[in-house]
C-alpha cells in the first residue's frame, strides 16, 4: 500500500506474481509505478490450511532502495587502441526509473591480462578511445555506470580484448597541443616535425556531444579561419562559448592528399583562460585619494564580470624614505576605490589585482601608478586666491558694464528727450517744431514793412496801430516763421482794405 492512506486492512492490495510462492524471493517491479512514493510492504507464511500473522511492515522509496544496473559495453580494436562503446543501464528497460540517461557518468577499469597487471582507472564518454595501450597485448576492463556525487552502479561483466599492431608516428602530425587563452581570447599552438609543404585545418566538437551515446566522429566542425594554415599557430575564440567546453584537434594535410588527426585536447573556457591585470587612474580630491579601475578583457569585459564575478584587490603605499609605512591591503567589488586620511605633501603609490573567488584565479598586479598629495597651506590659500581673483574681476567688470551703459542712456535722452523748453510766450507759436538745440535751423525771412498813409476811422486807427505795435514786437523776438510773416501781410492788406473802405 502507499503511505497516503491511512491504515486499514482493505487497503492492502496482493501482489501479482508474489502469491504462493515456494522460494524466499518475489518480482515486484511491475507493480510499482511511482519511484519517489513511499511504499509500505507485509508478508506472511502459509502451510496447508495453516496461515501465520502478518510481518512487521516494510517501508521502502523505491529509488533510493535501488541499485544501479550494470552498463552494456561493446569492444573494437583498430590501430592499436580500443574503441569502446557504453549503453545505459536501462537500455533495455520499458520502464526507467532514471528517465534521462545524460545523467549518467561511467567509470572505466582497465589492466593488462597477465599476473602483475595495474589497474588503471579513467572517466570515459559513452563513445571512447582507449589509447596509451601497447599493441599486440591482450587488456580486460570493466564499466561502472555512476550518478553524481555519491551513487554508484555494479560493475558490467569484465571483457578482454587484444590490440592490434600499432602504426609508427607519422612525422605528419601535429604534436604537442597547447593553449594559451588570456582575457577571454583562444590560441592553439602545435609543433610541427614534418619539412616538406604541409597545411593544417584546426577542428572543434562541442563536448556536450560525447555525453551522448551516439557516434561523434563525424560532428568535428572546422574552426572559422583556421583553415589551410601554413603557420602552427590559430585563434578559435570565435567558436568559444562560456556554456560549455569543446574539444580540438588539428589534421595535418600533405602531398598526395594524405592527412593525419592529432591527439584532442579539451578546453573548459572559464578554466582554461588566465585573467589579465587591470587598469588604474588616480585623482585627488576632497582630501580623498580616488583609484579609478578599468576591468581587464577589453570587447570581452562584460562576459568576464559576468561569469567570473570579479573583485579587486587595492595595494598602496607611501613611497617616502622618511616614512617607512608598510603596504596598506584593500578589497572591493567595485571599478572606483578611494583612500581616505591622505598625509600632505606625501607620494602615494597604487596597484591593483583582478580576483575570482568562484574560479580560484587571479591576475598579475597592475602597473604602478603613483601621485603627490598637495600641501596644508597651499591648496587652501590657492583656492582663496583664485576665488578672491575671480570675485574682483566679476565686479570690475560689472561697473564697467553699468557706466558704459549709464553713458549711453544720457546720451539718448538728451538727444531725443531735452529737459529745456522755449519760453511760454512763443512756444508753440507758429506750430514750429523744435527738436533739438544741436540741428541747425533754417534761417529766418524777415518782412518789409510799410506805413501807408491814408485816412482812416479813428477807430481803423487804433486798430492798425494795435497791430503794428504787436507785430513790431514780434519781430523783436526774433522767432517767428515765414508762414507768420505772410500772414502778417495778409491781416495789414485786409486792414489797409477796410481802412480805404
């Protein structure tokens, strides 16, 4: 029964195949169907008409009760190594307990046939060459099917098999691969013993593709511009991934279309790649020393911060001879440090280390940078200074600006506005218009005139000499126009007319 039910003696239920049997032992496996339940299991003896009680109760989950199966294993022997070839354990199994067979990791145990054999021990990939073999010599192994971290499968049944006849090195081949990768940036390197004109074409196998159980050898990709290369020398950061690692290998290519595959070598990037130093800027200010940190990696900076979670280790230092201060450590995650307590008038020196702790890695230090600290006294009365200096000139030349401005101002309102007006008894007269003392005025048409004699009324007398004596004055002052002038003439003719009248 399962434990969700709650215990009654209609809830047991016999098991098929279990009934009646005359050994100690029964299959069950067909009756389970959920590996992660708990199951609760009883038995009881029966002899003729006779029937015992019921055992105690057995809890069990099945997978963790259950053993790992032993693997299947197929062997091939070709130019002196061993081609192995691994099923699941469960191959054969309509139903799996564990579902997805990625899950599992093999282990190899290998030794020659003969009385005084080493075990050898490896992890392998479902499809494996066994190379480092002496030919012409017969080797047994077994297989061991491992789910990390801890839970370990029966070993398969051991098998033995005899490697070939080995072919000699072919002096063709690239030999001695090795990696150089600093920063995120790949290179392969190889040697080369062969003289004659030969090119080489780098290949790459992502390394998810051996944890499958199907055959890989005809998945290996050529690396984007490594291909037909005269030197021993290739960048692959193009096919670089951070996900997973890839395998390389390089095939020689020579005359007559002969070609020879070098050994693999595996790259795990974030293993493999070495971090460089960063760069560093200093400044000063607010009596704080500021370390500005470029993080190394250049195109690449942000795929390191990003999987390496990168920290930053501060060195500085007095550099004085009168003060032997040791070196003063400080750590931080962040591309912008600052040093406070600075000592006037002292040389600071700094460099910086690159950390992961994930990783375990860590850069060379940086350069050293060093920078002077300004003095007490200095700095402070350089600032007033400037300050004072800056004050003063912003004030002359606001006075200057205010006067300048003030000028002009007087200037326009004496031009267009005159504070002066003409004297009330001709202002207006005549409907002159006065506009300035400074422009020249036209100059004035004086009028002739003449006593006529005639004999008039007392009263046109006394009326012309009214007028004569008003006009008399108004040529004494002088400011009159031409248009009063005629007019003037105009009133004495009319009056003259009426006076004859």
């Amino acid at each position: 029964r399962f434990e969700d039910f709650e215990p009654s003696e209609t809830e047991w239920k016999e098991l098929c195949g279990c009934q009646k049997v005359t050994r100690t032992e029964c299959d069950f496996s067909s009756a389970i169907t959920k590996y992660d339940d708990i199951h609760h299991l009883r038995i009881r003896t029966e002899r003729r008409e006779e029937v015992s009680p019921w055992s105690s109760i057995f809890e069990m989950i099945p997978y963790f009760i259950a053993q790992i199966g032993p693997p299947g294993i197929e062997l091939q022997s070709t130019n002196g190594v061993i081609k192995i070839k691994i099923s699941s354990p469960e191959a054969n199994q309509d139903q799996k307990m564990w579902i997805n067979d990625l899950n599992f990791n093999y282990n190899l145990i290998i030794w020659e046939n003969s009385s005084n054999a080493e075990l050898r021990s490896q992890r392998i990939f479902p499809v494996q060459i066994i190379d480092d073999l002496a030919p012409d010599t017969t080797y047994c192994l077994k297989v061991q099917a491992i789910i990390p971290p801890e839970s370990q499968g029966l070993f398969s049944p051991i098998h033995c098999i005899k490697t070939t006849h080995k072919a000699v090195n072919d002096p063709l081949c690239a030999t001695n691969l090795s990696i150089f990768a600093l920063n995120m940036e790949f290179h392969l390197h190889w040697n080369n013993k062969y003289k004659q004109h030969i090119s080489y074409n780098v290949q790459y196998l992502f390394a998810y593709l051996k944890s499958l159980y199907d055959d890989h050898s005809m998945k290996w990709r050529n690396v984007l511009g490594c291909e037909n290369l005269t030197d021993t020398h290739c960048n692959f950061s193009s096919v670089i991934t951070t996900v997973s690692g890839i395998y390389l290998r390089v095939q020689a290519m020579g005359e007559y279309n002969k070609s020879c595959l070098s050994k693999e070598i595996k790259v795990d990037p974030l293993i493999t790649n070495e971090i460089g130093p960063p760069g560093i800027k200093l400044d000063i200010s607010d009596a704080l020393l500021h370390i500005q940190i470029s993080p190394p990696g250049g195109s690449r900076r942000d795929v390191m911060r990003q999987h390496y979670y990168l920290a930053y280790r501060i060195l500085y230092w007095k550099n004085s001879s009168s003060d032997a201060e040791g070196i003063q450590v400080k750590e931080t995650k962040q591309t912008i440090g600052t040093v406070p307590n600075l000592t006037s008038s002292t040389l600071y020196c700094v460099k910086v280390q690159v950390f992961s702790k994930a990783y375990n890695k860590s850069s060379p230090f940086s350069k050293e940078e060093c920078i002077k600290t300004p003095g007490d006294k200095i700095l402070p009365l350089i600032v007033l200074a400037t300050f004072v200096t800056a004050l003063v000139v912003v004030l002359l030349v606001a006075a200057l600006l205010s006067f300048a401005l003030y000028q002009v101002y007087n200037k326009i309102k004496y031009v267009f506005f005159p504070s002066c007006r003409p004297p009330l008894n001709i202002e207006g007269f005549g409907e002159q218009v006065f506009i300035s003392p400074y422009l020249s005025a036209t100059e004035e048409q004086i009028e002739n005139c003449f006593i006529i004699e005639t004999t008039i009324t007392e009263a046109n007398q006394i009326d012309f000499k009214d007028y004569k004596h008003s006009k008399q004055s108004s040529r004494d002052s002088g400011n009159y126009s031409n248009e009063d002038n005629n007019s003037g003439s105009k009133v004495s003719e009319e009056m003259i007319e009426k006076g004859t009248i």
